[in-house]
C-alpha cells in the first residue's frame, strides 16, 4: 500500500469565533487552553483564524505532512491525559482536545501564523516529531505530573508541503489552526474523508492569488 492512497476524515472545520473552536459539530473548547495561548495575527485587519480537526482512525494512515511551506520556530508538549478521540467520543467529553496530551508545533506561513498540533489519545500516547528526534519524550502518564515543556527552534525549521513531520503509533487527531485572508474557504464537509494531499481548501479567485502554493493540502 502507498501512502498517498491513505484516507482520513474531516470531523470540523471552519473559522475561529470567540476565542473558541468545535471539537465536533456543537462542542467547542478554548484556542488558548489547546494552544497555550491565543495567536496574534499578522494582519487582523485582513486575515481570520481558521481551524481543521483531521481524525486518523485505526485503519488510517499514521503519519503526518506538512499540508503547506511551514516556517517552524516554536515546539510544546503538554501531558495530558489519554481519552479516546474518536467522534462519537468528543460529542460527549467536552474539552477532549485540551485535556489529552498533545505536541503543538507552531511557526508561519506564507500568510501569517500557523501550528500543526498532534493530539494522542487511547493506546496513543506515543507522538513522534521528525526533527526534534528524542527532545521530547512523551507517554510518560499524566499522573506524572510532567510540566509543559516548550522548545524554542533555532534556526527555523523549513519544511515543504508534503514534508514528512512526525507520526503517531496508532490512530488519533490533527488540528490545524492558521491565519489566512478572510475569503479562505474550506473544500469539505464534516465527516468527510480525503486522501493524502487533497485539497483543504483555497481562496477566492483573486488574480494574484491564483498560484497552487496557496492551496492547503491533507497532511496525513
């Protein structure tokens, strides 16, 4: 099997609203709990603060890309706890997101700020990030009392879209949040599934914008 013939699901997606995001359709949770602190945008008078959730089922490909040329400057890995992720799950357990361990990995792109955070979940624990190697271990247990540990990246890590970031041991979940101009709009629709490299979504046909960089792709 070849990866890109992988497929994963979109369980939520749009634009950020009152300092808070869905988790699934109706359930929403703090952007600043999840990322650790609400993101300052580059052109507010212009831009949005846009989110995907892509859930990796069991059966789904495990490792993740870079959906876009992505400027990494900033790591955190916040224990947690390890709760299952799966849909039917965040329908009921409000907050999931931000109580289960997760590596957030934050930087820019072409259009202002931009993380990329893996969340685990049961039987999950264990997150790896490509470049980092063994700088942060996680799966250690959240009775450990382990403290936010954030790593400061320097120089920048530059990667392309498609470029391999990291991998879970098992299924779990991608968020994505990002700033983008405010005519961005999404290609799909919740509980919809994509392969690999697929279209999340683009921009409104504005001339000098009509370049396939600015096109969000499936990470994973």
């Amino acid at each position: 099997k070849q990866w890109y013939q992988r497929r994963v699901a979109i369980t939520a997606g749009g634009r950020c609203e009152e300092g808070c995001v869905e988790q699934v359709k109706g359930v929403r949770y703090s952007i600043e709990r999840f990322l650790g602190s609400h993101p300052t945008l580059s052109d507010p008078e212009h831009n949005d603060l846009f989110y995907c959730v892509i859930y990796l089922a069991p059966g789904d490909y495990h490792l993740f890309h870079s959906p876009c040329n992505f400027n990494i400057d900033k790591v955190i890995h916040f224990p947690g706890t390890l709760m299952s992720v799966n849909p039917m799950i965040c329908k009921v357990v409000r907050g999931v997101f931000t109580l289960n361990e997760r590596v957030l990995v934050a930087g820019s792109w072409q259009h202002g700020f931009f993380s990329y955070t893996a969340v685990g979940a049961t039987g999950v624990g264990s997150i790896k990030i490509d470049f980092l190697k063994d700088k942060i271990q996680t799966n250690k247990g959240f009775l450990t009392f382990l403290k936010d540990t954030e790593i400061e990246v320097a120089p920048k890590v530059s990667l392309e879209k498609g470029d391999m970031l990291g991998g879970f041991n098992f299924g779990s979940t991608i968020v994505l949040m990002f700033e983008a101009p405010k005519d961005f709009n999404f290609n799909l629709e919740a509980d919809q599934r994509l392969l690999m490299g697929e279209k999340l979504g683009e921009f409104e046909e504005v001339p000098q914008r009509q370049s396939n960089s600015d096109h969000l792709r499936c990470p994973s």
